[in-house]
C-alpha cells in the first residue's frame, strides 16, 4: 500500500475518531465508525499494564453509547424511567473488561467492601447455574439494583445500557412470564452490537477471551482479587469458573470464523489499512 493512501486513510479515521468521541456513532454504525470505536478502545488499553485500564476504557465507551442513544430516533417515545426496573430480573452477561470497570467502581464507592462481598455471595448462591429460562423463572432481582434503581448505573453492562422499551406494560408482562415480546426502539440492536464489536475485536487482536461471562459471579471474582485485572491482560484466565452467557456458546463455527474476520477487517480500518476478506467491501471508501 503507497504510504500515501495510508496517511489518507489515517487522516480519515481521525476525522471519524473525533466525531464519534464527541457525538457516539450514528444509529446506525457505519462500519468506519466502528473501527473508529475499536481505535478508541484500544488506545485506552493500551496505556500501559496498570490497574484501571479497563475503567477507562470503559467510562469512554459507555459515554459515547449513551450520546448514541441520545441522539437516535424514537427516543422520545421510549417508557423507561428512573424507579421503572421491570426489566432487572434478567440473566445479564457482561465482557471482563466492563466486569472490571464495575468491580473498580464497588471499590471506590462502597464504603464496606466486606459487607458488598457477602451481600453479593448470597446473591451468587441462589443465581449460580441459571440460564437465561432458568433466572427468568425464578424471579430473582438483580443484586445490583438498589431501591428500585440500578446501583451501578455509571458501569452498567451494555446489555443494560442499550435496552429500552416503548411500553412499560409489556415489560410487566414479560416479567411476570405472559409475553416475550417486548417493543424496542429500531435502532437498538444494531448501535448496541456496535458497541460489543467494536470492544470484541480489540480483545480478539490482542488474544483475550471476548465471551460474555455471567454478571454476579464474574464481579464477584473481580471484587475477591485485586489482581485479576492484570492477570487477565496477562493471558491468565481468571473467569474460567463464571458460566459463559450462551448465546456466546450457540454460535457454530461458521459463524465464529465470520466474525472474527469482520473483527480482523474492523482492527486493519482502525490502523489506517484496507480491509481484506469477506468484508471489505463493507468499506467502500476506504479501499481507495
Ligand atoms: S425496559 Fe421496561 S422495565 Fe426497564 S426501565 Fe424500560 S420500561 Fe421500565
Ligand atoms: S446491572 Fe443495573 S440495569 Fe442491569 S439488570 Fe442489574 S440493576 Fe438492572
């Protein structure tokens, strides 16, 4: 590639990088704009071995997916309010470094991290084993929701931070197990995929396990050891006891070996090269 049309692309994802930092990705994520995301995650981690990069990190990300959901259409339209929490009876999963980001964040803010251990034991105990049906008929609240509003609201995982409802009815409905069907904004599924892509291809370039792991017991682990952060950037498997969410496991390898190649071809755009393979032409600009 002439070094040219490298310098071109570069000062193209700048542009992007800038515009997506102060506004989040459009609605509808163009694929440069996820690659933007992947550059700007990875910058963060990068800085360094120390403790916290995941906080980092993830403070950023979930900044910009909230700006993006500020901005979508429908928005106006959407049920969910502060002391609505019909949805947080639900098996949530979350990737370790946003596991990291909420465990960081319990340390700074919980004055009696004993007591936030054992209250988070007990939850474990009576959640642990549960699949999604399984959690969904038991009723059990999450352990993180706190006088009817989310108590980790700032490192929520981004399943929570990109779901939304146009009807707090049928929310009540599906909790109670009469509906599945729960009416969401167009634009939620794919700006919330954008967000874990784009944070999945940066673990896979750098080698790390980009599962969803099961969100009470992953913290717990986080919570136990103050060293897990650096353990897992160093290749450790620290998760490997925390129940994988299974839409991660359902995936057959066709699927699998497609993204990782759309991860492969959104980490080449997020360093100013061509994307090569099966999506390339899902950068038509950028292959100059
Ligand atoms: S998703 Fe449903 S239950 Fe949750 S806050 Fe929105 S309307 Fe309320
Ligand atoms: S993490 Fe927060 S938003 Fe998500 S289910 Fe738990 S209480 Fe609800």
């Amino acid at each position: 590639m002439a070094r040219q049309d490298k310098r071109q692309r570069l000062k193209e994802l700048r542009r992007v990088m800038k515009l997506v930092e102060r506004q989040g990705a459009s609605h509808q994520p163009t694929p440069v704009e996820m690659a933007a995301l992947v550059a700007l995650v990875d910058t963060r981690l990068s800085t360094g071995r120390a403790a916290g990069r995941s906080g980092r990190a993830m403070a950023l990300l979930g900044r910009m997916q909230d700006k993006s959901n500020d901005n979508a259409p429908g928005m106006d339209k959407i049920a969910c309010k502060a002391g609505c929490y019909y949805c947080c009876d639900v098996y949530v999963s979350a990737q370790a470094p946003r596991i990291f980001a909420i465990a960081d964040w319990l340390r700074e803010t919980k004055p009696d991290l004993g007591a936030e251990i054992a209250r988070l034991e007990t939850a474990d105990a009576a959640i642990r084993g549960k699949d999604v049906d399984a959690r969904a008929s038991a009723g059990l609240a999450c352990p993180f929701l706190d006088k009817g509003k989310c108590g980790i609201y700032p490192v929520r995982p981004a399943s929570c931070r990109g779901f939304f409802s146009l009807s707090a009815e049928a929310c009540i409905a599906g909790a109670r197990g009469d509906t599945e069907e729960i009416p969401t904004p167009a634009h939620i599924h794919p700006l919330r995929g954008a967000y874990e892509q784009a944070l999945s291809a940066v673990l896979y370039h750098w080698r790390l396990p980009s599962e969803h792991y099961e969100l009470t017991h992953g913290v717990l682990t986080a919570l136990k050891d103050e060293n897990a952060e650096a353990r897992w950037y160093d290749g450790e498997d620290v998760f490997a006891n925390v129940g994988i969410d299974r839409a991660d496991d359902a995936m057959n390898p066709e699927m699998k070996q497609l993204e990782s190649e759309f991860w492969h071809a959104l980490w080449a755009v997020a360093h100013g090269e061509p994307a090569d393979g099966p999506f390339a032409d899902r950068f038509p600009d950028w292959c100059l």
